[in-house]
C-alpha cells in the first residue's frame, strides 16, 4: 500500500461527514477496502498466495480511491484528476521497467514522496487553524488533533528524509558504508528528546506553531542523521522501518481529519513494516538496537590469511565442474544476490531439470536474509517456474540435508554462508545463522568477483579446501554448466 495513495485519500475527506448516498456508498467502499487489505496481508503470509495478496491489496486500494472521489464535500475535481494523471504517468513506466533486485530502492523512493505528500497534509492542516504565525483563523484545534497532527509531520518528515538517503545507498549514489562521527549516537538521541519535547508542548498549547515547526525541521534533520551511521546492507532493514513510520503518519492522518479507512491501512502497514524489521533482526541474530546504532559494515575485514600467510581460492573449468554436478545423488543450490541481479532464475530452473533426469535430487536453501531481501529469491524462483516444495526456507533443516549432499552450489551468496557467523566471535556477522555449505562433499561457488558480500566482510568459505570457485555472471555461468551438462547426454 503506497503512502502516496494515503495522501490523495487524505487530501480529499477533510471534515468528511455522512450526507445522503454517496457517503453512505463511500463508507461501504471503505468497509470493502479494509477488509481486502486485511486479507491481502493475510495472502502474503503464504508464498503459493503472495500474488493473490497483492491484487487483494490492490483492489482494496482501488475501492479506498474510489470511496474517496464520492465524499460529498469535494467542490472540484480539477486538481484531483491532474494529481491522478501526473501520478499514473510517472508511477505506471516506473513500475513496469523496475529490476527486482532494485525493489527496495524503489520502495525507499516511493516512501519519500509519499511521506512528503503526508507532511504537507498536516502543514496545511495546522496552517489552516492557526495560519503561518500562530494567530488562531478558526476555533482552534482540541488537544487530541494536535496531537494526531503533530505525530502524523514529525514521523512523515522523518521518513522524508531518510528515505531519500536509504535509497541513495542502496543505488549507490553515496556510499553504502556507514558515516560515523565521534558523540553521533548521543546527538541524536538529544535531537530525538527535543523533537518530541516539541511534540509534547504542541499537543499541551495546540497554538504554539514555533514548536509544530521546530519539530518538523529537527525529524527533517533526524531523518539524515538516523540513516548515515547504518550500512548498505542493513538498508532494506531501514526501508521497512520507514515503512511503519509511513504507515503511522497516515494512521495519524486519519485520526487528524477523521477518515477511518486512512486509520485501519496506516495502521496495518504501521505494524506490518515494524513487525517485518524485528523479524529481520531476529533473523540475522542481531537486536533491532545495533542494527540502527551499530554501523555494521564501517570497516571490511579479512578472513583470507591463516598465520599472515595469504590464501588463495580454487577455480575449476565448467567442463569439471558440470561432469559431477550431471551424477550427484544430491544437490543443494544457494541462491543469492547475485543470482538475482543476473536474472539467472530460469537457466538455474533448467540445470535443475537435467540433473533431476539423470536421477539426482535438488533442492533449493533459502535464507531468511538472502540478499537482505526476505522473501524476494521466493518471489524470482517462484517466476521460474520452480516448486516450492524444492525450497528449504529453515536454516537448521537446510544445514541437515547439505550434511549428506554431494554438491552444494552457492550462487551470489555470501554473508549467509560465511563460516565467520560461527566460529569467529571477533566478526561482526558472529552469531548470525548459515548455510553450512562446507559440509557437503563438494561446494561451488559461481561468483562475479573476489569483492565482499553486503557486510564488506571477507568470507573464509572461498578458501576452503572443498570449495571450488567459477568466476563470472550468473546467467553465464549457469548457462555454460547447462550446455556442458547436455554435451555429455549427446555423448553417450
């Protein structure tokens, strides 16, 4: 659910009231849309009803705007339909020629104009009871609006903000590492303290427009200060945190101009995106607190030498490589990263079926972290055509059946199977959970280059006496290892 759509259903219900059918039309229609959101999310709980999920959603959305449009108090809809055009001539060629593996920059980009449209709503909200100086226009605002109000700026300026830098390090437009600076941590806890000083002091004297704009200013400033300590690869963590605060600020909104289908989405989308970072964490083993305050990733660090002796990795030809993969009894493949930036799925999907023809069993482990985009290799395996049924999706009963594999196949992977996680406890990935890929008889790693995962921390796997490595694009890769695979069937 797009924080920007929260806008247009917010811009168009101010003061709503029932009056004759339309509104009662428009209160079903927001009854319906609640409903379907509630059972989209309901949906994507289920990887085999991810996709029926999002058209629940979807259409909820629709019935939300549709709703909306019929409220009886809205005079013209000249501005309305050009917000429409403009939105869907932008939004619709942007969604369409999106990458998956850009998915959550999008998502952080999207989240920042629709936290800007949400910010304005409360702005324009407060200017109208008390104008730019503070001088009560109308009867004021009660206690418990300038609440809503202020809650609804100060986490939609936030949001603002560090949205626009998540999705700057994720595209790479600054740097992924963290930027760190000597008392950052306690300067923003200083800042967070007179940010909601500020909001308290609104909420006793509604009137005080000195403290509506101080803090809007110091969550603007908060917004930037919060994300550059954090690394590339804890972003989409942060991108789905932003998403609650996105979430808030509309249910904040709803509760400001009394629009209850604003308060039931902001609040599902609320709690959906905080839920969401904490399973995140959990996942990575690590407390919500240092993914946020920890600046994980702000210096690399190497595994690759053993008593200041430098290591080096193994190649192997894809000729070797493919001869036993054809005649493994048992085949684990670990995609990652790098498998979904080549958009290596299908050609992956059919080394599956050729080495499934010559009787072996494969099977696919996916982390719960892959790529710091849960759910996301589902999503690009399940386009494939790949069965879910092949998928491994807990660490543990992944790590039992790599114990007997004859090949493990890693794919782009890194950090999820980085044997630091557990037995060195001065890494910063240390207790976090992994594939044990190590642990099968042979372990392949098709890989673009020796650079760092996520984390920027060395992974000692690479160097392992059973680990053989093919360098190079995915897709081209997996696509050699498939023509290898069949030259050996029109050999025999």
């Amino acid at each position: 659910m797009s924080a920007g759509l929260y806008a247009v259903l917010a811009t168009a219900t101010e003061g709503a009231g029932p009056s004759g059918v339309s509104d009662y039309i428009a209160q079903a229609s927001y009854l319906v849309a609640s409903i379907l959101f509630i059972l989209g999310l309901r949906s994507l709980t289920r990887p085999a009803d991810a996709r029926l999920g999002m058209q629940q959603a979807a259409f909820g959305m629709l019935f939300a705007v549709i709703g909306t449009l019929l409220n009886h108090e809205i005079i013209t809809y000249q501005w309305i339909i050009i917000g429409l055009v403009i939105g869907a001539a932008a939004g619709y060629p942007m969604a369409m020629k999106i990458q998956m593996t850009a998915m959550p920059q999008f998502i952080a980009f999207s989240h920042a104009f629709g936290a800007i449209a949400a910010t304005l709503v409360g702005i324009v909200e407060y200017r109208h009871a008390y104008g730019a100086a503070g001088d009560a226009l109308q009867p004021g605002l009660s206690h418990g609006t300038a609440a809503a109000l202020g809650f609804e700026v100060l986490f939609g300026a936030l949001t603002v903000t560090g949205s626009f830098m998540a999705f700057g390090k994720l595209q790479e437009l600054i740097t992924g590492r963290p930027i760190t600076f000597k008392g950052q941590n306690a300067l923003n806890l200083l800042l967070m303290a007179v940010a909601f000083g500020s909001f308290s002091w609104l909420v006793m004297h509604p009137e005080a427009a000195w403290a509506f704009y101080a803090m809007v200013g110091l969550a603007l400033f908060l917004g930037i200060s919060m994300v550059l300590p954090i690394g590339g690869g804890d972003m989409p963590v942060v991108v789905s945190l932003l998403n609650s605060y996105a979430g808030l600020a509309a249910a904040a909104t709803g509760f400001a101009i009394g629009n209850n289908v604003l308060i039931i989405a902001g609040a599902l989308e609320g709690a959906g995106g905080f839920i969401l970072s904490m399973m995140m964490s959990k996942a990575m083993n690590r407390s919500f607190g240092n993914v946020i305050f920890g600046a994980f990733g702000a210096a690399p660090t190497s595994s690759a030498k053993k008593d200041g002796v430098a290591k080096e990795s193994k190649t192997i030809s894809t000729e070797d490589a493919a001869l036993q993969m054809a005649y493994a009894g048992s085949v684990v493949i670990i995609p990652g990263y790098g498998m979904a930036v080549a958009q290596a799925q299908h050609v992956c999907r059919e080394l599956m079926e050729l080495i499934e023809k010559k009787g072996g069993d494969v099977k696919y482990a996916i982390h719960p972290v892959a790529g710091r985009m849960p759910g996301h290799l589902n999503v690009i395996l399940s386009e494939a055509g790949i069965d879910y049924g092949t998928l491994l999706t807990d660490v543990d009963d992944a790590n039992r059946v790599l114990q007997t594999a004859d090949v493990a196949i890693i794919i782009g992977a890194n950090d999820i199977v980085n044997p630091d996680a557990e037995e060195d406890k001065g890494s910063p990935l240390y207790g976090m959970p992994i594939f044990r890929p190590w642990t099968a008889k042979t372990c392949y790693v098709i890989k673009r280059g020796k650079g760092t995962g996520f984390s920027g921390v060395e992974n000692p796997l690479f160097f392992r006496d059973n680990t053989l490595m093919l360098y190079g694009d995915a897709k081209s890769v997996l696509g050699s290892l498939v023509k290898e695979v069949k030259a050996l069937d029109e050999g025999h």
